[in-house]
C-alpha cells in the first residue's frame, strides 16, 4: 500500500499518521510526498519526497500521474483547497490507473472554496449557514452590527476581519479582494471532522472545540459529542456530496448550531480527532485495499484535550531534494 500526500507543508503529524497507520494494520507500503518548496518539514516525515511546481502549471497533474506510476500509488490524499477542484476533475482518470483519489468531486471543491456559493447553496438546502451577502448586494441602512469579512476565495483565517460599524465595513470592503460579508455568529467556535467513503456513506463524525486558534489552525481543542452538531454534519455532507475527508466550521450558541465554512479535505486539527479513536488514514487505507469500513459515528473518546507545541527540523541544505527535483523533472 503506498500514498502520496500532496503539499506536505507542515503537515507533519498528519503524514506520520498515515506512517503510524500502515504498521498498525501491519501494511508494507510508503508514504510519499510532494511540495513545492524544499524547506517544507512535512517532506521529510515521508518515505521519500518529490518536488512539484504550483498547482496552476499546466504540467502538475501529469507530474503527480508520473510520480503515482513511479511510486505505484494506491492512495492518493490531496490537502489544499486550490488543488481540491483540480484533484476532483481527474478523480476518474487516477481510478482508471488503480489510484483511489480521497477528494469530492470538481464542483464540490468549487463550491467550497466559494464562501458566498457555499453560503447559497447550503441555505437553500436548509442547512444552517451564516447569511451572507456580496458587497453589490448590502443594504447598509438595514445592516445589523457586528459583521464579519473575508476574502470569498481564502483560507487560514488571512483576510478575516470583524466589523463594527459602518466605517469599518467601508474600509475592509476596499481593501479586502473579492470579499463577502457574513453575518458575526455568537457562541463558541467548533470544527467537525467527517469522513465519507468513496461512495460518499459517512463512516464517522466527529466535533471537537477550537479552545485556541493560531494562524487559523487549532492551537488547543477537545472533542465532544453532540447530536445537533453530527447532524448538521451529516445533512451538509449529504448536500455537498463529500467524498473522503472534510472539516465543518460552525459555531453554536444556546444548543443552535450554524456552519459557515466547509473545507472539503483534513483539517489542521485532525491529530485530535484520530487521537480520538477515529483513525481517518487507517479507514482510507483499508478502503483503498477493498475493505468494508462500517460506519463508526458517535464512536470516540469524549473530552479528549489536545494542546499543541512547536517542533524544529534541521536539515543539511545540499540534501534538501534536488535530486527529487530531477527524478521529477526527468520523469
């Protein structure tokens, strides 16, 4: 069973999962990666690592499709939200060539990445969602302060503002690119992860709190089960179609529940939720060798607290993968 986990970054303990779960279910197999840049730490946590150029080259799918072939991949796990709609597209094409692809289908991806799209197409589904307007749209003699703006386009929390009044919101407009308007959701912030096979049956939910955000990624957090929350989650992986891996953003106050991002892919957060019991790479890895893995929702440790620290990686700069470059480049 070998993987390829694109973009590596600093996915670092997402990669080792993936590791940990081939012993684990005593799988000979490899965990290859690939990023754009050599100074990524999640390259070297791999089997073996391959540098690849953005997402936007027109030679990156048929540069993943040689490494797939050279590696004879059987699992491939895209990661970011720019590659997610790309991923989605040639899905068919990988499981032509053997290669099960953990990604929703093109429009989904789209759809996600669209805050405003994901907005309307969910509220018209009767999920839950944040209103949200573009700024052609506002009506500032009957908006209601608090708001909060983001790039409609964006990810990590870079770009997200609160707003306060009508000054404010004048500001951001010109100055945030393409952004939308949402409505300030009250409550505390949690993020649920969900897992759905590739025929889209969901295997597991699982909400945890987001106790202590940094850089958009979950510094500090701790599951806990709620019904509201696994069944606004279910209804939005049903409306969505989610394929694979997927985080939903909600916030909840008084026992009310409102999503307002999805992310069709792992969250940064997911080292929780495995710590859980809920062993997402495992799960895609016995799927991708043909096994049936019965739905397991509800079933994690409840309470469970994680609180992040940071690492370092020192690397010798002559053996930072110039030769994945050519093995790639020659490929």
């Amino acid at each position: 069973m070998n993987i390829l986990i694109t973009a590596a970054s600093r996915r670092v303990r997402l990669i080792q999962a993936f590791v940990n779960a081939l012993a684990r279910l005593g799988l000979q197999g490899s965990v290859i990666t690939t990023d754009m840049n050599r100074y990524s730490p999640g390259l070297y946590f791999g089997t073996r690592h391959y540098m690849v150029p953005l997402t936007t080259d027109g030679q990156y799918i048929p540069i993943i499709k040689s490494i797939c072939f050279k590696e004879r991949i059987q699992l491939l796990i895209p990661t970011i939200d720019d590659e997610l709609p790309l991923f989605g597209r040639y899905r068919n094409d990988f499981n032509i060539m053997g290669i099960r692809v953990a990604v929703s289908a093109e429009s989904t991806g789209l759809v996600c990445n669209d805050k405003y799209a994901s907005a309307c197409l969910l509220r018209g589904k009767g999920i839950p969602f944040a209103e949200s307007w573009l700024p052609e749209d506002l009506d500032f003699s009957r908006l209601r302060y608090p708001l909060f703006i983001k790039p409609r386009q964006g990810r990590g929390s870079v770009g997200a503002y609160a707003i306060r009044d009508e000054n404010e919101l004048k500001f951001f407009l010109s100055y945030i690119e393409n952004p939308v308007v949402q409505e300030y959701l009250q409550g505390r912030e949690y993020t649920i992860d969900l897992l759905a096979d590739f025929d889209g049956r969901i295997i597991s939910v699982v909400p945890r709190e987001r106790m202590v955000v940094r850089s958009g990624v979950t510094d500090r957090g701790r599951t806990l089960f709620h019904q509201g929350m696994i069944d606004v989650a279910l209804r939005t992986a049903e409306a969505l179609d989610i394929r694979g891996p997927a985080n939903i953003q909600v916030k909840m106050k008084d026992d009310r529940v409102t999503v307002f991002e999805v992310n069709p892919r792992f969250s940064g957060g997911i080292p929780l939720t495995i710590a859980s019991g809920a062993d997402f790479p495992a799960w895609l890895i016995e799927m991708s060798c043909g096994k049936d893995v019965p739905p397991q929702i509800g079933k994690f440790t409840r309470n469970l607290v994680m609180t992040c620290y940071e690492s370092a990686l020192f690397l010798r700069d002559e053996a930072c993968g110039e030769k994945a470059v050519e093995a790639v480049q020659g490929s």
